[in-house]
C-alpha cells in the first residue's frame, strides 16, 4: 500500500487504495513453455520465502550424454531395407515435431493475452491494459471502451471513466433503475451477480457527474451516460454487486501460532486448496465461482486446474475427507509474478460449479479504490498453517489480528532490508510472537472498514514464523482489484 504524504501537521499518515495504480512496475518475466507432468507428489508444499540462492545443477540434474552406437554393417541407411526404416522413423520425427508445435501454438493463442492485457471478443486481438478505457476504439466493436466502470469507497459508489476528461465521475441517482446496476455489475465481472442499488450522498467532493439521458435510443448503458454539473436528486448511485465482507459476531480473538482456533462461521470465505487430498494452500472467496490465492502457490506444474480441489465451510482437515470438494476449472496467476522475488504474488481459480453461499460459506470484498486504512490498521490472517516454524499443518481453522506495519519500517536494514515492493503489504509484530507460517500461504489477511470485511492482502512470505523483526509479507490486493475484475470479466 502505498503512503499517503502531504498531510496537514499533527495527522498521522493513511494507507489509501487509490485503484486502477499501474501495475507492470516491473519488467515482465519471459514466457516459458509449459511442461508436462503426470503425476505430482501429493506432500508438496510451495515455498514461503523467496529464494536467492544461486541455482546450479546438481549430479541427479546432469543431463546424461547418450552415444549413437555404430552400425554393425558400416554406415547407416545404406541398404534398400535400412532407408526405407530411416524415412519412416524421420517422418515419425517430423509428425511428432508438428504435434508438438500443434500443440505449444495451441497453448499460445489460448493465453496470448494473458501477459499482453485484453482481449477483444470480437475480434481476439489483445489490447494493452493501459488502452482500456482511454478514449480510443483498439477493439473493432468498442469493447475496450465499453467496461469502464468501478466501484469507489467504503460505500461502494459506482463510477464511470470519462475518457473526454480524464477522470472518474459517480453516477447521479436521476432516473437510475435496477436494471442499469445490473448491467454495470456484469461489466465488472459479476455474472448474474447482483444484490443492491441505492442512492446515497455523495462524500468523494465530485463537482461533475456521469447522468443518464433516458430519451437516448442505445440500449448500451455507457451510451446513455453525459456529463453533467447538476444532479438534482443531490444522490449517487451505491451499488452492490454481490452482499459479501458479512460474517458473525466474533466475541474472541483466535491466533494461528500459538493461538485457538476459529468458530463456525468467522471467517467463511476461507477455503482450503489441496492437491490429491492434502492441504496446500489457503484462499479467499470473491464470488460464487473465483477465489482469490498466491501466484506461488500455482507455480509449475501446480498450474494445471485439474490438481486442484477447493473446500469451504469446514474447519476441521480431517473431515474434509469425507467431502468432495469443489472442482478448479482455471488457474489465473498473475503475468508479472516474479517467483524469485514473490513480486505480484497474486493469482485466482474460478471453479467447475459455482459455491453455495450460506451461514459458513460467503464472500469477501475486494477492495475499493478510496478505501483509507489507518497506519497499524487491525487486520485478521486465518488458515490452516503450521503453529510453530517447521510444525505439520493444523487440523483447525486458527486466526490471529495482526497490525500493518508501515512499508518504510518494513523495509528498513533491520526488517527486510528493502525487498518489500509497492505490490507487498506487511502486518504483525515485529517482536515476534504471531504470525502467518507454513501453509496459511494464499490465505486472507482481511480488515474491518465500514461494518464490512475486506481482502487487502494474500498470505505471500516471510522468513521464518513469528520470528522478531520478521513479520508476514502479504500480496497487496489493493494494487490488483483492477486486474481480478479484467480476468473476471474476460473468464466469465
């Protein structure tokens, strides 16, 4: 998160979701060509501190050098019966290359906009993030220009980018229908996901509104939308596309190291990922079909969906044995994820068949851009992690309240000496004592704002657990909202 400066004297700076930030900042990683395994160990856990040891081949990893034996008959292919077994075995070669390249060119134009940015689904071109919604038409029917909406504040105002001006602009009430909320909820990837519409004063200070013209003929709610100085209902429109950041009362404070576990219902959008029955990563419910996790929790080749199997609303490990689970359909990581460093340590997983949302299974919110978090912020991490450095995974739900930690202190030579990026948060106690640990990674670290949880981080790394001067480092899902509804949008 980034920090605020610039504030009258006497008040403490705020960490603030500006939203739609830019996120390539740093260079893309190359794109490597994906490998093929069939079977992967079931006890594998990823790693939960970046690595900068050199890497070097080892005696097991040598490649072997393989002779040609020679032809007891002198130079190969030379008899009628040897060349007719050589042109074979070439064409052979040269049809399985073609597979081959068959299917890598398939692999490629299925994510080709994965790494470039969007794509226009009439066309299939990809479009630069940073073309949407800038006032230009790269797609040949305008879809680019199309989806420019979001949601502002602890209040869930709705805005709309104004491409004339350069800025974002709430939508007065005027002649405002449920069926325009809808309409801006499916462009932000919520697929037949709508829960509220509502007029509320506006407190973000706007002198310009986005009005609907009701006389106009389109049909497209973007196309309805003019600027205007006046609103005469004095309301924006507040929109809720899904009820989520809702859980129950909690009357205790539970920890993970060293800490009790959880009761029914605290934390329900928390789910378990495992692969071949055993627990691996954490992960946060967003919707009924996406659930939000780390990018290094899906590393090669733990890419692949059909590894994957998603649990939630249970508490206990061993009784998810007895469940089936939820299939995982696709996994999204992020394209600028940097496994060595665990910069943009973010990535999502939308499921086979969608969850049903009850008393224990619901979601969090994503957060808003304009959403203010005080400097030690209280914030909630919850998995299924080890309780002490080194220990096996818990069989029970544990959570813990940890504080932000300021990035400039977080960063310091006695913390983490400059390796925390603008794309990682830190939060917990630099004496130690509680923290995240193995196998809480992909989990939430979420916060109490406006009587609503939100999700403002992703459980990435640390070194070592509730180790003094070691906090949790946390994927920053303030810098990424934008990105999660992108791929929402272009995955529904």
């Amino acid at each position: 998160m980034a920090l605020n400066s610039g504030l009258p004297p006497g008040v403490g700076p705020y960490y603030e979701n500006h939203g739609y930030q830019p996120e390539s900042l740093y260079p893309p990683q190359p794109a490597v060509a994906a490998r093929a395994f069939s079977v992967y160990p079931a006890h594998y856990y990823p790693p939960a501190v970046p690595h900068y040891t050199p890497r070097v081949l080892t005696s097991t990893s040598t490649p072997a050098i393989r002779t040609q034996p020679k032809s007891p008959s002198g130079t190969p292919c030379t008899s009628k019966t040897k060349k007719a077994l050589c042109i074979s075995a070439a064409l052979v070669t040269v049809l399985a290359g073609a597979v081959v390249a068959a299917v890598l060119l398939w692999k490629f134009t299925e994510n080709k906009c994965t790494v470039s940015g969007m794509e226009c689904g009439s066309s299939g071109t990809c479009v630069s993030a940073s073309h949407w919604c800038d006032g230009i038409l790269h797609c040949p029917r305008g879809e680019d220009e199309n989806q420019c909406v979001r949601l502002y504040g602890p209040n869930f105002i709705l805005q709309v980018y104004s491409f004339q001006r350069k800025s974002w602009h709430p939508v007065c009430l005027d002649d405002w229908t449920e069926s325009y909320g809808r309409a801006a909820c499916q462009d932000m990837g919520y697929r037949n996901s709508f829960y509220s519409s509502q007029g509320i004063a506006d407190d973000s200070g706007a002198t310009s509104f986005m009005k609907l013209n009701i006389s106009a003929g389109h049909t497209d709610l973007y196309k309805k939308l003019y600027h205007s100085d006046v609103c005469s209902s004095k309301n924006v429109v507040s929109l809720r596309c899904i009820e989520c950041g809702v859980n129950r009362r909690m009357g205790r404070q539970s920890r993970i190291v060293g800490g009790t576990s959880a009761a029914p219902g605290d934390w329900p959008w928390q789910v378990s990922l495992q692969v071949q029955g055993v627990h691996v990563c954490g992960g946060s419910i967003i919707t009924p079909e996406w659930i939000v996790t780390a990018a290094h929790c899906v590393e090669e080749p733990l890419n692949n969906p059909r590894y994957w199997t998603a649990f939630a609303g249970i508490l206990r490990q061993y009784l998810m044995t007895y469940e089936h689970g939820y299939r995982v359909e696709k996994v999204i990581s992020h394209p600028n994820y940097d496994s060595k460093t665990k910069n943009n340590d973010i990535a999502l997983m939308k499921l086979q068949t969608p969850l049903t949302f009850n008393d224990k299974v619901k979601p969090v919110c994503l957060p808003n851009p304009g959403l203010r978090l005080e400097p030690k912020q209280p914030c909630w991490i919850s998995g299924w992690g080890a309780t002490y450095e080194k220990g096996k995974t818990s069989d029970e739900l544990n959570a813990v309240m940890v504080p932000l930690i300021d990035p400039v202190q977080c960063n310091s030579r006695y913390v983490y000496n400059n390796l925390i990026t603008p794309t990682m948060i830190c939060a917990g106690y630099l004496q130690g004592t509680m923290d995240s640990c193995q196998g809480d990674s992909g989990g939430p670290l979420v916060t109490l704002k406006s009587s609503v949880w939100w999700l403002i981080g992703d459980t990435s790394w640390g070194s070592g657990c509730a180790k003094a001067n070691r906090p949790g480092v946390y994927g920053n899902v303030t810098v990424f909202t934008d990105w999660i509804h992108r791929q929402m949008r272009a995955n529904s």
